[in-house]
C-alpha cells in the first residue's frame, strides 16, 4: 500500500497565507490599479500582520509579478479555455464563454474591464518584469485557444484553409478590445452587439455555415 505523504502544517498554514495575500492584492489592483495600490493597504485588507505579509512578498513588485502568474495565467485557463474541453463544438463554447464572462457580467463589475487587460495598460509600458510575464499570459491564452480551433479543424468544424493562429490572436484580441471599450464607454448594454459580432465571424471560418445560437 502506497504511503500518503501528508503537507506539514507550517508548509501548508504558509501556502495558506500566501493565497490569502495574493487573492487579496489581486483584487485591489484590480479595482484600484497597481501603481494606485500601496502595500500599507494591502496589509490592511487581509489583517496579517506586516511581518507575514513582507515575509511572503518583500516588495509591491514581486507581489504584482505573482499576481500575474498565480492568479490570472489560472483565471485565463479557467475562464476561457478549460470549459471549451467539454464542447463538441469549440466556437460554440468560444461564444458561450463570451455571454457568460461578458455579457452577462454585472455591469457594476464590468466598468473595472479585465484584470490582464489593465495590468498591460498599466505596467507594460513602465516594467519589464511585469512586460514579460504578461506577454507570457497572453501568449498562453492564444496557444491554449489555437489548440482548440486545431480540434475544431481536425473534426470537419472548421474550415481548412484557416489558419488557426491568427484565428485565436484575432478572437483574444477581440476579447480584450471589447472589455476596454465597454469599460471606457460605461455602457455594458453594448455587449450585445459586440456578441452578434463575435458570432459572425465565428460562423464565417466555420466548415459548411454552422450556424451558432
């Protein structure tokens, strides 16, 4: 019989914290901005003391570049790639997931726009650590989601002469392009539109005119 080799407790109490600190400080960047944000404030919301707190994260940085990879690389592959998996049809989850995470996303929650959205608005031009690692995410998500448009190809979904590559930059960069403008404009009742579109050009590199709901 295989041994279970149990987590010690401190390790675990410590992950804990970490967690603690990053979801913590995710969703005040998130809402506030990074540069906005100070580490007094973050200390402050998740009621550590300072010396937890800097033990986990001596800098802002440090906690802004594991924000990126610990919290939003996870969200983009739960959000927006995980849940295609369990479609027959890719595009039509590409457009579920659009009406789920866009459309119907609570107007008061949508002004903020998207979490990796804001961070390359912000930080890319300013930080090349906080560059690199967003770049990484993105190029994660359209990897991830080229994947899935190659499946869609190889089970006659997808037409043959697209190419899935660009098909994937084009449908993030839609993603994103749509965030910020509802974001900007406060007027989310516009996602409605931008869906119809989305929809058709899914259904234009469709094989055969599928026709999506």
């Amino acid at each position: 019989m295989k041994k279970v080799t149990k987590q010690p407790a401190k390790t675990r109490d410590l992950q804990k914290t970490r967690e603690r600190i990053l979801y913590a400080a995710f969703e005040k960047f998130f809402k506030c901005g990074f540069q906005a944000t100070s580490m007094d404030e973050l200390v402050k919301k998740t009621d550590l003391s300072k010396g937890a707190f800097y033990h986990q994260f001596p800098t802002k940085f440090l906690l802004g570049y594991a924000v990126v990879e610990e919290v939003i690389r996870p969200l983009i592959l739960n959000r927006w790639i995980l849940p295609l998996r369990e479609y027959e049809n890719p595009l039509q989850g590409i457009l579920d997931l659009m009406q789920m995470h866009i459309c119907e996303t609570k107007p008061e929650l949508l002004r903020y726009g998207c979490p990796l959205n804001n961070f390359m608005q912000e930080m890319s031009p300013v930080d090349g650590g906080f560059r690199t690692r967003l770049r990484s995410a993105l190029r994660l998500w359209i990897k991830e989601l080229e994947k899935e448009l190659l499946r869609a190809k190889e089970i006659g979904l997808v037409r043959k002469d697209v190419n899935a590559k660009e098909a994937a930059s084009f449908i993030v960069m839609f993603h994103e392009g749509v965030y910020g403008f509802l974001k900007g404009s406060g007027n989310p009742e516009l996602s409605l539109f931008f869906r119809e579109k989305m929809k058709s050009y899914l259904e234009s590199i469709s094989k055969d005119g599928i026709i999506l709901a």
